[in-house]
C-alpha cells in the first residue's frame, strides 16, 4: 500500500462516530481511518464503513506543521472529537 500524504474527511465520515460505543470505557470509542481515506466504527454490535471522499486529499494545499501523511496503517479519531467537528460543519 502507497503512503498517502493525507485524506479528506467528509461529513459521512465523521457521521461514523455515530456508530461507536458510548462507553468510554471500552476501547471502541474512536473512527478507524485507513490510509485511503476510509471510516470504520463499530461498537460491538455492527459495524459501518464509509468508502473514501471523492475529492483527491492531493487537490488541497499542505498546511506548515500538519505532519507528513499516513505511515499506511491509517489513525484513530475519538469519537467526540468528530462529533465536535460535525457541529463546525452545516
């Protein structure tokens, strides 16, 4: 898998925290992105995953200190910090 140097979340990606365990407790409170820009979240019940957005993440400009990208084995974004992100969005 070729590294990325990043991804576009999109508003249904960030939805997918909607389908995470309200627990905090457990160690599924968090949206799974791979390297190619695909959410998954599961809160141990069912599982949901989002394909990639559209828009190339190569269309939009580097910003200064955002880090160099993916390593290829995606990150984890906290479940309330996408929900945060959802209510900057319209």
């Amino acid at each position: 898998m070729e590294n990325k140097t990043g991804v576009i979340l999109d508003r249904a990606s960030l939805l997918a925290s909607e389908f995470t365990s309200d627990e905090l407790s457990r160690s599924m409170y968090a949206v799974h992105v791979t390297a190619d820009g695909t959410a998954e979240a599961t809160n141990g019940h069912y599982l949901i995953r989002v394909p990639p957005c559209a828009m190339p993440a190569e269309d939009f400009p580097a910003v200064v200190g955002m880090g160099t990208g993916f390593n290829g084995t995606g990150l984890l974004l906290p479940a309330d910090a996408c929900k945060a992100a959802l209510k900057t969005t319209a």
